[in-house]
C-alpha cells in the first residue's frame, strides 16, 4: 500500500504544521487510505495492525470538520478502556495544535462526572470516551450530541469483547442522522458487519493488509518453560538483551502482582497495572512509564489494551494470550514505526498446543529458541559492558586521571593489571570477590538474581535450567546469624538505585539508629528467613526504596527490624499477612525495654 506526504491529502495548513511538529514525515499507508475519504465526508471502514497510525487516520478528518465557533460536541469518538481515550485525547490535541479554540476532552468512569461535566459545559468540541461513561452523560444531559459531525468508533471489536454491544447501539441510534461514521475494527466478525450494515451508509473499505513493509518488525521467539522457571527466564533474558523498557503481559491480576513484587524484590525497575487498580493510581503509572520513569510495565490485557508508548524494546508473554489476535495487539505495542522490537512468549506445558494452533490459525511467525544459559547470559553482559568502554574511549567522556595512573605505574603495576583491578573494583563494590556481572547498575541487579532465593522459584530453577555461573556465596556466613550484616552487598534490595546508602554499611543491631524505630516480625532462623528475604519483601510490597530498612537482627522465631519512623505505619500495614517462607507474618512495635 502506498504512503503519501501529507501535503498531498488536502489538508488545511494547521494540520500540516501539527503533523510536521509531530515528526511524521509522511502519512502512514492507512492514513493514505483513510484521510481523503474522511475529508470527503464519506463513511469509512478502517483495518490494519496496531500501530499502523489509525488514530491520525481519524483524527484529522475529523478535525477538519470542526467548526471552532460552534462550542457544542461535533465528533464523538468511542473507544474501549480509559487509557486509550486519555491517549486518543492526547492525540487530538497534538494534532489541532494550531487549531485555536479547539477543545477535546475524554471522559471516563472512574474521574468525577463534577470535571467531566465542566469540561463539557466549557463547549469541547471533541469528546473520546467510554461507552458506558457516554452513555451515562447522555442520560444525565450533560453530553448532548445535536450537533454531531463525526463518529469514530475505535477499536470496535475490543468494545464488543468488553460487552458494550448495547451502549453503542444505543449511541449510534441516538445520534444525528447525517452523520459521518468512521468505524475501524482490527476483525470483521459477523456481529461487527450488522453494526456496520446498519449504521454507515456506503461505506468505503480500508484494509492494509500487515505485510512485511506496514507490519510492525517484531522479532519473534517462544521457550517452552516450567511454570516455576519464568521468572528465572523472564530475568535471563532482560539481562542477556540488556532491555530497559517493556511490557511484560500475565494472564490474571494475581499473577501480575506476584511477578511485579518479584522483579522489583530482584532490583529491576517495574510497576503494575491491573483492573484493580485506582484510575488515579493507574494514570500515574502509565505517565511514569511514558516518561521512562521505570524499566518493566507488568500488567494484564485489559490495563494494557490500546496504550500506546514509543519505542518499547521487548514484549513478553509471560502468560500465553487467549488467541491470535490478542497475541497480535500485545506485540503490536513494539517494533513500532519501522524500529526493530522482539517479543518472547512462555509456554508452559500443555499450554504449547494452544500456542501451536494460534500460529497456525493466525499465521503467526514465532519461532523456538533453546533456553539461554546462565553463560551465554554472562557473555552477552561482558559484551555489553566492552561495548560501553569503547564507546567511552572514543567519545573521550572521561577525565583523565593521569597522575593516579602515574603512580601506579611507577610503584611497576602495568596497565592491565591496573585496568582489570578497576573493572573487579566496579564488579564488586569494592567488596568480597565474587563473579559479578560487568557493567554497574546492571551488575548490581544481576548479582541480586543470583543471589536471590524467592522461595519455590529459583531453587526449582535449577533443576532444568542449565546451572548458574556463579553462585554467590552468602556474605561472611560463619557469623552467627543475628550478629552479622543483614544484607549481602548484592543482595536484592541492594541493587536498587534508590540512593539508598548501601545495606551492608548499615549498622549490626536494632533500636540504635536516629530515626528508626524497631519492629517485630514473627519469622525467625526456624524458619530459614534471611535478611535478604526480608529486605526484598519490605521494599517490594511496600515499594519504598531499601533504605527505609535498617539493621535487622534474627532471633530464634522471631526477627527485629529497624523501619525508618516514618514508614513504619505503612510496613505494619502492608506487611501483615504477607507470607514470606510459607509464614504468614504478623509485624508489631517492639516494647521499648525489648532488648
Ligand atoms: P493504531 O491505532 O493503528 O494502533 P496509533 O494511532 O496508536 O496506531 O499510532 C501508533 C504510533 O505511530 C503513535 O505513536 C503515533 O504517534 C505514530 N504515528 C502515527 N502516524 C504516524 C506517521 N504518519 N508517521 C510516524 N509516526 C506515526
Ligand atoms: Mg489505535
């Protein structure tokens, strides 16, 4: 399908601008299609693959339409979760940049009717929402739709899927008659079609077809795994890649918030988003993650339907998608505008026939891949790191430090030697030798996978994954257990970079140090517990960074733990009734005479 500049689609200068100020050099192949027919006033069928650019392809006729001095509801755009209506929103703003006085506003359940209310009474000439939320506005009056231009209806078979079948009929049907409908639907099941037959009048079909030069270029490969072995091979394969932003897709919200707690006890950056979580809660994570403000977004389908962030390295599928299609709008989300993105999916089981019948029936191009081992992993994060040192050396982005070399020199060290001291010095913090991964923040993290003993995983892991390089042996073991540091330098919660002073400078008994106050945690040597352990399920559950932990001292049944004062209210909470070795834990203050 033929792209064209978007100086070719008759498009007013407004528009031209906006786009140029978006970077778009030319118009995607579906927006080729679509915009003429929009700006025509026809009806229009639109399909083709996530991230083909379809919300422009709207977008802009739809634009053009609007009469900026009439301040009452022109286009109406319906799509199927908050999030892609906050986003589609976005978009429209972006693109009437320069189209003073246009004002578009989504609407949503879950924000207050109070703001959507007075965002619509200001005179929004463009509103984008869920069909329940519109339909409620309607029926309170507050959204009234005299004046309608322009339908959109984004993603219908998603909202179909979700159920608002009768809301839209109910919405389509309570519209003006001369109306343009712009429909765009990834499928064309039956009951789209009535919809369709129904509600557009001679209709134009669009339909890109996702090959190889429109389909998004993802790299595809699957693992078959045992269950307990995913999150082992989930962090693996973040460590061999060196990815830093993706979305890791789980079936249910249980699992969602099981795996975010383990990564982020594991030291890797992520967040979470489910169909539990609050809008303001999940409007918060979703900028965070735009803005790069964490590495991993752990989420569900749904939370994660239609989000549209740029430039995503990775898609896992940690848990197989039900079919094809969702298989297929999981992915689209990377290798977006002809960049390069990789997609891993797991199967577990019996789960590979499901996996093999979605290739078949959606023609899906996955190919198998032997699980990586802990060497290869080891190897491609040597590469990463000589990679960093000559991009270094070349760019001349350091200041030299000549004279210490000097000395050095001169006291008969030679250069390599001094340069591989360096490099273990960075390894290890400077501290105990262990095998440590190269590169720092990295290093950090990864020594706190080896190190990190999350109950049933990563001890099963070992039995059909090929055998860690290097285990990492607990720190200064031969002290008793309550007398020694309570965390080891690359224990989990060490690694993140929260600034947090690092654990095992921290001081050996609790109930010392200004500013903390001890806490009792009904879990002790009997039960195998760890410092680590501990370290690693306070700052994943409660998500403060480590260093509101202090000293932490174990006794027989029972552990003492330094909680910075502050946060103590929100551990006790948090904290009560998590298990942590098969322990369901009870935290109270300790009495002050408590030695
Ligand atoms: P779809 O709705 O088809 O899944 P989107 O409309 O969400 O796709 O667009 C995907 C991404 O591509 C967005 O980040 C969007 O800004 C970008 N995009 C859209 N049109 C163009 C274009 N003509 N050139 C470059 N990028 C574009
Ligand atoms: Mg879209």
């Amino acid at each position: 399908m033929e792209k064209r500049p978007f100086s070719e689609l008759g498009l007013s200068p407004e528009i031209l601008k906006a786009v140029d100020k978006m970077g778009f050099e030319e118009a995607s192949p579906i927006q080729t299609a679509v915009i003429p027919f929009g700006m025509a006033g026809r009806d229009v069928v639109g399909q083709s693959a996530t991230g083909s650019g379809k919300t422009a392809a709207f977008a802009i006729p739809a634009i053009e339409k609007v009469d900026v001095r009439l301040r009452k509801v022109q286009v109406l755009v319906l799509c199927p979760t908050r999030e892609l209506a906050v986003q589609v929103s976005e978009e429209f703003g972006k693109l009437a940049f320069f189209k003073k006085g246009l004002m578009e506003v989504p609407i949503y359940g879950g924000q207050s009717y109070e703001r959507q209310f007075r965002a619509l009474a200001a005179g929004a000439q463009v509103v984008i929402g869920t069909p329940g939320r519109v339909m409620d506005h309607m029926e309170r009056g507050t959204l009234q739709l005299d004046a309608l231009k322009v339908i959109v209806l984004d993603e219908a078979d998603r909202m179909l899927d979700m159920g608002f079948r009768d809301d839209i009929e109910h919405i389509l049907k309570s519209v003006p008659t001369e109306r343009q409908c712009l429909f765009f639907s990834a499928t064309m099941p039956r009951l789209i079609q009535e919809l369709i037959k129904r509600y557009t009048r001679n209709p134009e079909w669009v339909r890109i077809e996702a090959h190889a030069a429109n389909a998004p270029q993802v790299d595809q490969v699957y693992y078959e795994v045992d269950r307990r072995n995913k999150i082992e091979l989930l962090t693996r394969l973040i460590d061999l890649h060196d990815f830093r932003f993706g979305i890791i897709f789980c079936s249910t919200k249980v699992m969602v918030d099981e795996l975010d707690d383990h990564l982020h006890a594991r030291g890797y950056a992520t967040d979470r988003l489910h169909g539990d979580i609050t809008q303001a809660q999940r409007t918060r994570v979703m900028e965070k993650f735009r803005r790069r403000g964490f590495e991993f977004l752990v989420a569900t389908d749904v939370a994660a339907r239609g989000l549209d962030v740029d430039d995503l390295e990775v898609v896992f599928n940690f848990d197989l998608p039900n079919d094809g299609e969702d298989y297929t709008h999981r992915i689209g989300r990377t290798g977006r505008a002809g960049k390069k993105g990789k997609a891993f999916t797991f199967v577990a089981g019996r789960e590979l026939y499901k996996l093999q019948s979605m290739i078949h029936y959606a023609r899906l191009n996955i190919r198998r891949e032997r699980v990586p081992s802990m060497d290869e992993v080891e190897e491609a994060k040597g590469n990463v790191f000589v990679e960093k040192l000559r991009a270094t050396l070349d760019e001349k982005k350091f200041r030299s430090h000549d004279q210490m070399i000097d000395r050095l020199l001169e006291q008969g060290y030679t250069s390599t030697d001094i340069a591989s001291a360096l490099i273990h010095l960075m390894q290890t913090d400077g501290n105990e030798p262990a095998k440590a991964p190269p590169t720092k923040p990295k290093a950090e993290r990864i020594a706190a996978n080896e190190n990190y003993t999350p109950a049933p995983v990563a001890a099963k892991a070992e039995r059909s994954l090929p055998p860690r390089a290097a285990p990492v042996p607990p720190v200064r073991s031969s002290q008793p257990e309550s007398t020694r540091p309570y965390i080891t330098p690359s224990a989990p919660a060490a690694a993140r970079p929260a600034g947090a002073k690092p654990a095992y400078e921290r001081k050996p008994r609790t109930g010392r140090e200004p500013g903390f106050t001890p806490l009792s945690f009904n879990i002790g040597r009997v039960h195998l517990v760890t410092p680590a352990d501990l370290v690693g399920k306070i700052a994943g559950v409660t998500r403060l960074p480590a260093n509101i932990v202090g000293a932490i001292d174990i006794h027989e049944d029972y552990t003492h733990v330094d909680v910075a004062t502050e946060h103590v209210e929100a551990v006790v909470a948090k904290l009560a009734g998590i298990r942590v070795k098969s322990q369901s834990l009870k935290v109270s203050l300790v009495s002050p005479d408590a030695k």
